[in-house]
C-alpha cells in the first residue's frame, strides 16, 4: 500500500544519491562493522563485482509452536449521558419584578362623632373677638371691653333655630365668647353668647342671639 501524504498524493522516496552511482567497487575481504545492531556482528562482501552486495544474516530464530491463546477483542462500551434540563428562568417585567410596598398601617378613629355630623352643612363668616377686663380706677367698677380680629370663614350645622335665638356646631375651635357670626343665605347676624363642648367630644356647640353688631363680610 503506498504511503501517502495528507492532501492525499502519493509519497515518492527520493532516488539514490548521484555521488554513490560510481562507487560499486569494494575491496574483498573487507569488514563492515554495524554499530547497534545486537545479532549482526559483521557484514562480509561477496560478489563485489555484482550490482548489490550479499550480507550475510545469522539464522532466524524460530519459535516453538504452543497452544493458541485467544485474546479477547476489547469491546466498545457506549455510555450515554443524558443531558439534564437547563432550569427555566423566568424573567418578569421590571413593574412586577419590584416587591410591592407593604400597606401603611392606618389608625382607625374610634372616638364617638357627633350626631350632628349628619345635618346639612352651612357656610358663616365670622368676627372673631377677644375679652378684657379691668377695674376702673375712679369708680372701682369692672370694665370689659372687647376687641375684635381679623374675620375669616367657617363650617357649620344649625342645631336650632328660632327669631330671637340660634344654635351652631362647628369644630372650629377658634370661634370665642362675643365674636360676631354672618349666615349668608339668612342674611342674619349673629352675637356668640355661650360655648358648650359637644356631648360626644366631637366639636363644640354655639348658642347665639341677634347681634346689634353688623359688620361688612363682603371683603372677607
């Protein structure tokens, strides 16, 4: 079988040296010393005058016959490996990939509410009015005199109502004793006579009667 090369050409030996083509005389009786070669010790020439030389082998050694051995022919193991699923991730969008936020804890508002939250609500503007008192000197008499703020406006319900006399509830708490209230809609004005705090806790009571004071709500 030719040797071949990796492109699959054929691989040729390269002929003999053109140097040695005019050497073929030897002289007889002349030694060939073989270095590493165990069983040839020498090499004599024969038939110098011939084209190739005659060597001289010792005798093969030949074997005893014994019984066949049967080696056994190693035999192909194929050995599967099964692939294990790859775990699937799933990847969530950026909006559900947030934990959500926990719910604000909210106080519930147990105290009692008034039951006058349920009445009609009604707008009043209000001058509000602060109290002094002192002792007159000359006469020793004790004076009040009321001073009066800047007005503003409020909510409401009406408890009562009557021509010489009306009822408020508000949590407003800024309303004083002698401040002047206004009802838009009655188009009455109103002088603050006494404060009761509401029964439940819840915002305060106003009882009023007519006020001689009228004061201009227009600007307010």
């Amino acid at each position: 079988m030719p040797i071949r090369r990796k492109d699959g050409s054929v691989f040729k030996l390269t002929g003999p040296n053109k140097i040695m083509i005019t050497q073929e005389l030897w002289d007889n009786e002349e030694f060939i010393i073989m270095h590493n070669f165990n069983d040839i010790t020498k090499v004599t020439l024969e038939g110098v005058d011939t084209d190739k030389p005659v060597i001289t082998l010792p005798e093969p050694i030949v074997l005893e016959s014994g019984p066949s051995i049967d080696i056994p022919v190693p035999m192909e193991v194929v050995v599967q490996i099964e692939k294990q699923a790859e775990p699937i991730v799933q990847v969530l969008p950026e909006s559900q990939a947030k934990p959500e936020p926990l719910p604000t804890k909210v106080d519930i508002d147990n105290r009692p509410k008034s039951p006058y939250r349920s009445l009609e609500i009604t707008e009043l503007f209000c001058l509000p009015a602060t109290i002094s008192q002192y002792t007159d000197d000359l006469y020793g008499d004790e004076v009040i005199r009321v001073n009066y703020q800047d007005p503003f406006k409020l909510q409401a319900t009406i408890v009562a109502n009557s021509d010489v006399r009306i009822v408020f509830w508000t949590t407003v708490k800024k309303v004083t004793v002698k401040s002047v209230l206004f009802h838009r809609v009655h188009r009455r004005w109103w002088r603050v006579q006494e404060i009761q705090d509401d029964a439940a806790g819840d915002g305060i009571v106003l009882i009023c009667i007519p006020s001689d004071l009228k004061p201009d709500f227009t600007q307010s």
